[in-house]
C-alpha cells in the first residue's frame, strides 16, 4: 500500500516537473521568437533607410546630369559662335553705353527700358537684313571697382544682352559673349564723361 502511494507521488511529481519544464520552455521559445521578430524589423528598417538614401542620391544625381547637360549644351553653342566668328569679316557694331542714355544702374547687369528699344530696333534689322550673321557681344566697364569686379559685371552685362536678344529671336549659337571688364577703355577714367562712355556694351556683327 505504501509503495504505491510512494509510485503515485512520484508521478505526480514527475508530472508536474514537466509540466513546469514545458511552461519554461514554451516561455523561452515565445521570448526567443519575439527577439527575432524585433531584430526582423530592425534590419527591414535599417534596409529601407538605407534604399530612401539610395534614391535620394539618384535624384541628386539626376539633377546634376541635368544642369551638367544644359551648361555642355551653352558651352558648346558659345564655342561654334566664337568659331564662325573669327571667319567671319567685320559687319558692323552696335553700342550701348551710359553716354549714349542705355544706361545701367550702379553694380547691376539689369537693361533699361531704353537699351531694351534699342536691342528691339536691332534684332529686327538683324532678322530682315542680316540673317546669316554672327554676333560677338562685349562687356565693358570703366575702373571704378577691383579688377575681378569689373570682369564679373561686364560678362553679367553681356549675357543680359545676349538673352534679351534671344527673347527677340535671334538665336543662342549666333552669339558668344566676351568680358575685357575695366582692360579696354575708349576715354580716360579720371572723369565722370570718360567713365560713361567706358561703361558699354558693344555688339559686334561678323558676316
């Protein structure tokens, strides 16, 4: 009698070790599971991190390409200009200057209504009479400012020129731009009337 009751409480402590063995063991393997499922996600965040920088740097990159494309495409329209230009013969010249009442404000590339009227009047005679010409457009300025400065603002002025005459239809690779800056004068500097008639823009037309 006492031996059975011995068998019986063993096998329920058997039992009940397994049962406690089982309960840890489903507890561990549920703990395990979510540490893989949290390190799952980390990595599958880290991963689109990682591809959202990716395409962002595409972007960036396109963009670049773009701008490079464009810029290839100026260069290269200004180089062909200048290489029918110096073919070309001498046609004639147009000059805006601040004598000449074309003037430009203090510092800026900004064109006037007046230089504006006289661009107009000179693109349409380009357009009826002188269609196969090339033009040079020159940037001028007097010696007020440092060296670097004046260079700066003649091409500035130059190019506003040269897109306002696109404006008018004359078209990009018929025209180059060039700055000489402060390195050209036509009048002493050392007066207000010599100053005003080295600021200017020059447009040469070569046929």
């Amino acid at each position: 009698m006492n031996h059975r009751r011995w068998v019986t409480a063993g096998g329920a402590l058997l039992l009940g070790a397994f049962t406690v063995t089982g309960c840890a063991s489903k507890k561990y393997v549920t703990e395990e599971v979510s540490k893989s499922s949290a390190t799952a996600e980390k990595r599958i965040g880290d991963v689109q991190s990682q591809v959202e920088a990716a395409q962002t740097r595409i972007r960036e990159h396109d963009s670049k390409l773009a701008e490079l494309d464009s810029t290839t495409r100026d260069a290269l329209e200004r180089a062909m200009a200048a290489g029918k230009l110096a073919e070309g013969k001498f046609v004639y010249s147009l000059v805006l200057s601040d004598e000449d009442a074309v003037k430009f404000k203090l510092g800026s590339a900004e064109l006037s209504d007046s230089a504006k009227e006289k661009l107009n009047e000179f693109a349409q005679q380009l357009k009826t009479d002188n269609k196969g010409v090339y033009l040079e457009i020159q940037g001028h300025t007097d010696s007020t400012g440092g060296e670097g400065l004046n260079y700066n603002l003649g091409e500035r002025r130059a190019e506003s020129v040269r897109r306002y005459l696109n404006k008018q239809g004359i078209a990009l690779n018929r025209m180059s731009t060039i700055s000489y800056g402060e390195e050209e004068p036509v009048a002493k500097n050392n007066s207000r009337t010599g100053r005003s008639q080295n600021r200017r823009v020059v447009v040469v037309v070569m046929g």
